[in-house]
C-alpha cells in the first residue's frame, strides 16, 4: 500500500454532555450460573485488576427464593461483598423456578411466572436487598431463542418485562431495565424470521417498560457499525430509539470461517442422518437419552469432528480441545485482536456500554469438549482457574487490559476516512486530561492476514494533538511499534493487528 502525502484534516468529535467517562463502562460477564452449581467465588477483584468497570452477572429465582417464601440471599451478599463502589453492575434475572414457573427448572430454560404477583415480589425483595448497588436490571436473556434460553412466547415475555420494570422503578428509581438481549443474527436477519418477529413485538408493544437495547456482538467485526444501526432503526420503526448497550461479545468463533462452518454443518447433517426410529427405540428400552434428539445428534457430530480432527481445515481445529499448539496460539492472537477491533468499532457506532463474554470458566477446573457449546464458544475465556480460584490470565486478558488503560477517561471514539487508504480503519479517541489517541489497523483475512507484510500509512498529525514529538505506540499484544511524526505527519506501518498510538 503506497504511503499517502495528503494532508487530510480531522473532523470535529461531537459534544459530549456527560461528566467525563461517566455513563462509558468497559466490562465482563462472568458467566451464566454464578454459585449455581457450586458455593459462588470471588471473581470481581479480578475483573477489576483487568481494568474492566462493569461486572455482569446472572442470578436465578431458584437461588434466591428456592421454595415458596423462603429467601436465601447468600449468593447475592457474597457478589455484593466484593463490591468497592468502583464497579457498575449489571444484574440479568433469570425467571427459572423449580415450583413457581410455568415449567419447573432450576437452570435454563427459564418460563413464565405461574402468578405474575408471587414473580413481582420475588423482583422486588431483589432489587431492594441490593441497596441501590445495581445500575442495571435485566428482564432474562435472549429470550427470542425459545426453547434454550426461554420457554414462552414473546407476548409471555413482555408480561413480565412490565412487572420487572415496575418492580425496579419502585424499589430503586435510578436503576435502568434492559430488555432481554438480541442474538447476532437479529440484525441481518429477514422480516419474516422467528427472532425479528418476536422483537417486533416486544418492541410494539414495550416501548414504555424497557430503557435499553441489548445487542450480542459475536458476528463480523465489520458488521459491527450496521448492526447496531439496524436494531436502532427497528425501535424508530416503533416511533422510539433508546440507547444500544452490548451485553456480550466475543470472537472468533467457528462460523467465522466458511471452511469451518462448513465442516460443522456437514457433521450435523452426518449425525442426524444416522439416527433413525430403531435407535430411539433402543434408547427408550435401556433409558438412555434418544439417539435422535437435537441434544444427541449435537454430541454425536462433535465426537465425529474430534475423530476426523487431523483432516478438517485449520480454521476449525483450532477451536478443539488440546489442539496443535500453534493453532491454539494463532486463535489467541485472532481474539485478541477482536478485543480491541470489536470494542473500538462499537463505541465509534455509539456504544457506552460493552461487557466481554466471558470472564472464567462457569466451574473450575472441569470441561465438556464434545459439546457443542464448548466448541462454538467454549475458548471466549479472558481468565482460567488456579486451583480452585480464577487466576490464570489467557492472552486475551492481557489484551483487555492493554485496552482498558488505552481508553481510560474515554469521552468519545470517531471513525476517520481516506480514500487514499481504503484498507485502513482508523479512530480517534477522545480521553479526559489525556493526549487524543489514534487507533489503526488494516483490514484482512482474521487466518491468513497476519502473514501479509505490514504496509507503511501515513496521516496528517494535527497540532491539537500536541507538538511533533515522540510518539508512544503499541499494539495489541504488548508490543511496542515503530511511529514518528514526519513533515506534519504521522508514519507507521500496519497489519492486521490494532495498534494504539498517542504522544508520549
């Protein structure tokens, strides 16, 4: 890519009416079953050594009120015991109850409440025990995936989005209501699908009892700026647009890549083939699961993919258990890149809220590689247990915190054009009583593009952005690169890899 000599100025960043930083949060969720399946573990001193600002969790009805007024908040006090006032918090409410839910479950999938008042109560003892220590109250999670993560229909979930709106304001009128996140695949999807049609209807008819948008950010990093843009523009087709929070994100995973995605399909289609009447029949005779449920069939085509491993393409072995070191240290590198790449192109679409999928793993020191879980997200891990406490830091936590430090005092983040350079993304971050921040890197393939040489590109540097002097720039790994200011212009050389670079 031939370097550019024209002097392009920047354009000016938007006003900002808040206190500096103060409604941006850099976050991570620690999981869906906090001390579900065992005494919960301290975990918030170490999201905050991150330097994330925002902690996610989950919490289940079957915790908290396990039979009919009986109320155990030990799990909730434990989480908040960890709490310095430092944090924002974000609380999702699982509607999961082994007696006062329409179908009896202690974990997923949560269903509605038997009796909209005993599910009002059960809102409202929670939200006041928290003493006003929770920015958010979140209405479940991705409720438009029935059958996994809800069991009930979108006018089912919109009733109880109007008890725990209610609920919330009453107890603790400060605190914001998300609504139940939206997949990936809301964005882009048609008109007519299953998710779009049950966000069509909590968003007609829930406009006045939700104060923000959860969107899930695990599709194309380039995709980024227009899925938010679309899921804002299903709430003005409501005659309303409240503001687009990112509950969750994370890459790579294997539909990232075609020959991946491929490979899945392929063995799914295997494995349901395989199963026909006679193996439901000799499972219903020895009790066993059936050969052929959805559950099965999952399981059946991972175990396939594990046999085949040494002949599927890369791209897919790299999300494996104990896969070739290299490989392993090659989706590292793509994740932590993802760190940063989705991060700044959210808060340029005009996110303030983003939290990382996920913290740790939901129990220590266990895994499940032949489920599919496992395998589509089971790598989006920023820390690992030591022991029996989370204290193993992936690269991708080193990443985190290299980016956290990077955008602290954060006030906005633009994105700059040049036609000159149409490979290159480029922001400019605006921090508080701290030198302006450019963030770059080149478009490629998240596999190969590594390999590609880094190409020399050159910006106008401005002088508000401070005198020609030495420049502080590092990537996303850690590594310092070389950058300096030439004839007015700043002269770096890029690759696929984010780099950060501000006046030192």
């Amino acid at each position: 890519m031939a370097a550019s000599s024209e002097p392009v100025q920047l354009p000016p960043l938007p006003p900002v009416g808040s206190p500096p930083g103060s409604d941006a949060a850099l976050g991570v969720v620690r999981g869906i079953s906090y001390g579900l399946f065992r005494p919960p573990d301290p975990f918030v001193a170490q999201a905050r050594a991150l330097g994330a600002t925002l902690v996610r969790v989950y919490l289940y009805w079957s915790q908290i009120e396990p039979e009919p007024d009986r109320w155990t908040f030990d799990v909730v006090d434990h989480f908040l015991g960890q709490l310095d006032g430092s944090e924002t918090v974000w609380i999702t409410v699982v509607c999961s109850s082994p007696w006062a839910t329409r179908q009896p479950a202690s974990f997923l999938p949560p269903s509605p409440a038997r009796d909209p008042e005993r599910y009002r109560r059960f809102v409202s003892n929670l939200v006041q025990h928290c003493a006003r220590q929770v920015r958010y109250w979140q209405c479940d999670n991705e409720p438009a995936n029935v059958g996994l993560t809800w069991m009930g229909t979108a006018e089912d979930y919109l009733a109880q989005l109007r008890i725990i709106y209610q609920a919330v304001k009453q107890a603790d009128p400060s605190a914001s209501v998300v609504l139940g996140g939206a997949t990936y695949g809301l964005p882009p999807s048609a008109s007519d699908a299953p998710e779009r049609r049950f966000f069509d209807i909590l968003l007609r008819g829930g406009g006045e009892v939700f104060d923000l948008f959860d969107l899930h950010l695990y599709g194309p990093p380039e995709r980024i700026g227009a899925d938010v843009e679309a899921v804002r523009a299903l709430m003005r087709a409501h005659g309303y647009e409240k503001p687009v929070v990112i509950g969750e994100y994370g890459g790579p995973i294997p539909d990232s890549f075609p020959a991946a995605e491929a490979a899945i399909a392929q063995a799914m289609a295997t494995a349901a083939a395989a199963a026909g009447p006679e193996d439901d029949a000799r499972a219903t005779a020895t009790g066993s699961a059936p050969a052929s449920g959805p559950d099965a069939i999952m399981r059946r085509a991972v175990a396939d993919l594990y046999y085949r491993r040494a002949s599927l393409p890369p791209e897919l072995q790299m999300f494996l258990s104990e896969c070739p070191p290299e490989l392993e240290a090659k989706r590292d590198r793509i994740a932590c890149r993802e760190i940063v790449t989705r991060n700044v192109l959210a808060l340029a679409a005009g996110v303030r809220v983003t939290a990382c999928w996920k913290l740790a793993p939901e129990v220590g020191n266990y895994a499940d590689p032949k489920s599919v879980m496992e395998l589509l997200y089971g790598k989006l891990l920023l820390m690992d247990y030591a022991g029996d406490q989370i204290g193993a830091r992936r690269p991708a936590a080193a990443t985190f915190a290299i980016l956290a430090d990077q955008l602290r005092g954060l006030e906005a983040v633009t994105r700059l054009e040049s036609a000159a350079h149409p490979r290159v993304v480029l922001h400019e971050v605006r921090r508080h009583q701290r030198p302006p921040l450019l963030v770059a890197w080149r478009t490629g393939d998240a596999f190969s593009g590594e390999d590609e040489p880094a190409s020399s590109f050159s910006w106008f540097w401005p002088p508000a952005h401070g005198p020609a002097g030495r420049l502080a720039a590092v990537d996303a790994f850690g590594r310092a690169c070389p950058a300096e200011i030439r004839d007015g212009k700043l002269w770096v050389g890029l690759g696929i890899t984010p780099i950060f670079i501000a006046p030192s």
